[in-house]
C-alpha cells in the first residue's frame, strides 16, 4: 500500500471514529427501543467503496469497531458492530458494483442499514441463546430504513462535493452513474 493510501484509509479511519464519538454524544430523545442509532460513522463505511479496495474497506470498518469498541461497550459491543458493519459493506459494496446504474445511494445505504440491524439481531440470537429476539427485528428494519436514507442521502451530497471539486480520490467509473444528479431514490 502506497504512503498516499495508508494515509487516506488513517484519516478515514479518523474520521469514522470522530463520527462514532460525536454520536454517542449526541442527545437524542428517550426512545422506546434500546439500541437504535443514526449510525453516523456509517457515512464513511459507505463512502469507502468509492475510496479503496474493497479489502482496505474492510479493514477500515474492524479497525473501526475495534477502537470504537475501546470507547465504550468493550467485546460484545464489538462483536455487534464488527458482525453489523462487515455484513452491511459487503451487501453495499455487492449491490454498488451489480447494479450502479439501477440503484441509488441512499437506497443502497437503506440495504445496508437494514443488513447491519440483521446482523446485530443475529449475534443476540446467538449470545442470549433466544429467538424470541427476533420480533425487535421490524422496529429495527424501520429504524434502519430511516437512518439509511439520511446517511445515503448524506454521503450522495459529501461525494458529489467531493468529486466536482477534485479532491477525492479516483472513483473507479463504474461507479460513477451513483452520483448521478438525476437518480433520488
């Protein structure tokens, strides 16, 4: 890995962690449901596929739970986000590459929030031994939806501003048709 690379995927990495920090901050309202969050960090899982490799999009969301995980929440905070951020980056960057003429941003943000909630919900399955777990499921899969779409919805506006000032790295141009002006949803 170049100089240039390493530095990018560390301030990414940065970024994500600041993200995930302010986040946890954040005073958001008594919600009747544990666990439900924006997931700001988010923004830069998704705007890794258009960054690095899909092997150096990956090792930016473990080394990113992991430190998070140092946070607050230790292992099994880690175990739920490591599970939720590998399944959901690969779903995106799956449907990224597949049908980047056919999908959106957001709409492929809201596939791989939604994957994160199934994922989190299988490790409790797994953890607390318990399918009763999974009636959370569709509060979570709403949550998801809607936090999806302001993150894809965020991250379109971030690389658009990116990429029309020139000071993003090369977006392979294949994906080039997810930033399309024209595509909403």
């Amino acid at each position: 890995m170049k100089t240039r690379q390493l530095m990018r995927l560390a301030l990414a990495l940065s970024l994500g962690l600041a993200l995930h920090v302010v986040e946890r901050m954040l005073p958001l309202p008594a919600l009747p449901f544990p666990g439900v969050k924006l997931g700001l960090a988010n923004l830069v899982s998704l705007s890794a596929i258009f960054w690095f490799s899909p092997l150096q999009g990956l090792v930016l969301i473990v080394l990113r739970c992991l430190m998070a995980s140092f946070f607050g929440g230790g292992f099994s905070a880690f175990l739920y986000s490591v599970s939720g951020g590998i399944l959901s980056y690969s779903l995106m960057l799956l449907l990224c590459r597949t049908w980047p003429k056919s999908l959106s941003l957001p709409a492929i943000s809201v596939g791989g929030a939604v994957m994160h909630n199934v994922a989190q919900i299988g490790v409790s399955v797994l953890l607390m031994q318990t399918l009763g777990l999974i009636v959370y499921l569709p509060v979570l899969i709403i949550a998801g939806t809607i936090s999806g779409l302001a993150i894809g919805f965020s991250a379109l506006l971030l690389l658009r501003a990116l990429y029309r000032s020139g000071r993003t790295p090369d977006i392979p141009p294949r994906l080039l048709p997810l930033l399309n002006s024209s595509q909403t949803t």
